[in-house]
C-alpha cells in the first residue's frame, strides 16, 4: 500500500533501492578507504551499479519514479553521483533535444553525422558529443528558461554538495564520485550510438536499432525496444515491449538485434 501511493508504478522501487543501495556503497568507500589503490578497485567495481544508473535516470526524466517532487529531485541527485546527470539534464537534452530532433542531424544533441553530413564514427560520436553534453544543455535550455533555471538551481546544489566531499577527501571524491561521473557520460554515449547511427530517415519505425536480447533489456529497462520508445517517449518503460510487438511486422530484420553485444554494422556503420 505505502510503495502504491509513494511511487507512480511500484516496479520502480527496485530501482530506487538499487540506487540506494549503490549510493551507500559509494559513500561508505568513501569514507573507509585511505588508499588510493583501494579506492580505484572499489571504484571499478561500482562500476556496474553505476552503469545500471543510466537506466534508471533515463526513466526517472521521462516518467518521474516517485510522487513526492522533493524525493524525485533527491534520487536525482543520488543518480548524477553515479552517472554524472544532473538534474533536469536529462529532461533538456534528451527529451526535448533528442526526441524532438533525432530525425535532423543539424538540431538533434546526439547527432552521429557531422554539420556537413559526414557520419561519425562510433569514438568520435562518444568524445565529441560527452564533451558536449552540458554545453547542449545550456543551449537547448535558452529557449526553455523555466527548465534552465530548474537545471542551474540543481546543477549547482549537486556540486556544492561534490565540492563539500573534495574538501574532506579530494582524492577519494575524484576516484568515486568524478572520474565514475565523467566515464558513465561517455558510456552513457557510447550506449547511444548504435540506436541510429546511419539510420537516415523520417520514419520513426525505421529510425532506431532495437536490441531484443532479454538480459539487455534487463539492465537497460528495456530500453531495446528503441523505436517504440521514440515513437511514444511517455510510456512507461514495463509497456515497451507491448508497444514493440505492435510495430513489429513494420520492423526490417536488420534492425532487430538479438545479441547482448550490438553487431558490428551497429558499433562500426559503414562511413559515407
């Protein structure tokens, strides 16, 4: 009863306790541990949860997790420390970046082509676009001003809180919290590249690569079922699957995937 009235859809509570759950971790090493060496291990070993995370912010920006706005700001905080999202990134460059634009490369944050239609491959896409992640943020959020001033407000109360652990530990706040941040960005992009790299078109059921293999769609929160995904982005993640088997028989082959590792043609398109 209480998960029923604290969360839109109480499946998501898993979520919300894995969050917890990694957070805790990555604050108990931060305190334990006076080795850099153990801290770089500790590190790489959140690295999985801290992968997962992405799921679970991709979600919480579409459909807030939570009832409350207070406790979905707080998760939201919990999840940049994990995968280096703030709040509200996720709502500016992903929702009304990408999913309004992801059929233009010349307006799209995630383009894979370059302005003069050069696409990219799959290192430059991730290197490129990480470190112009926030850049985009601010530039999307100009004609967004409520939005933006919600991201500065919670972009800056999130690192107020980081700069506070660099005062304590600054080597321990870089290895657990900053570089983790900084490499889930780029795996964050790396993740998206084989969605639609060289996918060329304005029909949104053959605009995106679908990953059908069941452990990816475990630990993504089925984000495989990317066309039905982009073709309706206010569904819940539980509901993909149904929207995907709607749309199935308009799906080329080529473009389902039923491999936890993308196929090459995903990861290394042809270059044009």
């Amino acid at each position: 009863m209480f998960s029923q009235k604290l969360f839109h859809h109480p499946v998501d509570k898993w979520q919300v306790i894995a969050t917890l759950v990694t957070a805790s971790l990555q604050f108990t090493a931060f305190l334990m541990i006076d080795s850099f060496w153990l801290a770089c291990l500790a590190s790489l070993a959140l690295s999985p949860l801290f992968a997962m995370s992405i799921a679970f912010g991709h979600n919480q920006h579409h459909r807030n997790t939570m009832s409350w706005m207070p406790l979905n700001r707080f998760y939201e905080v919990l999840l940049y420390f994990q995968n280096g999202t703030s709040p509200y990134a996720w709502t500016l460059h992903h929702n009304v970046g990408h999913h309004a634009h992801y059929l233009d490369h010349l307006r799209d944050p995630s383009a894979w082509k370059t302005e003069d239609g050069r696409v990219m491959g799959r290192w430059e896409y991730c290197v490129k676009n990480s470190l112009m992640l926030y850049p985009s943020i601010v530039k999307i959020g100009l004609h967004f001003p409520q939005l933006l001033r919600k991201f500065l407000i919670m972009f800056a109360l999130s690192n107020a809180i980081l700069a506070i652990l660099f005062y304590f530990d600054p080597v321990n706040a870089l290895v657990l919290y900053v570089i983790p941040m900084i490499s889930m960005v780029f795996f964050l992009l790396d993740a998206t590249y084989p969605h639609h790299a060289q996918l060329d078109t304005v029909d949104p059921v053959v605009a995106s690569r679908n990953n059908l293999n069941p452990f990816f769609n475990f630990i993504t929160c089925n984000l495989g079922y990317h066309a039905a995904h982009h073709i309706d982005p206010e569904l819940h993640w539980t509901e993909l699957p149904e929207a995907h088997a709607k749309i199935a028989n308009r799906i080329p082959p080529e473009l389902n995937h039923h491999t936890f590792i993308w196929r090459p043609e995903a990861l290394f398109p042809k270059q044009i």
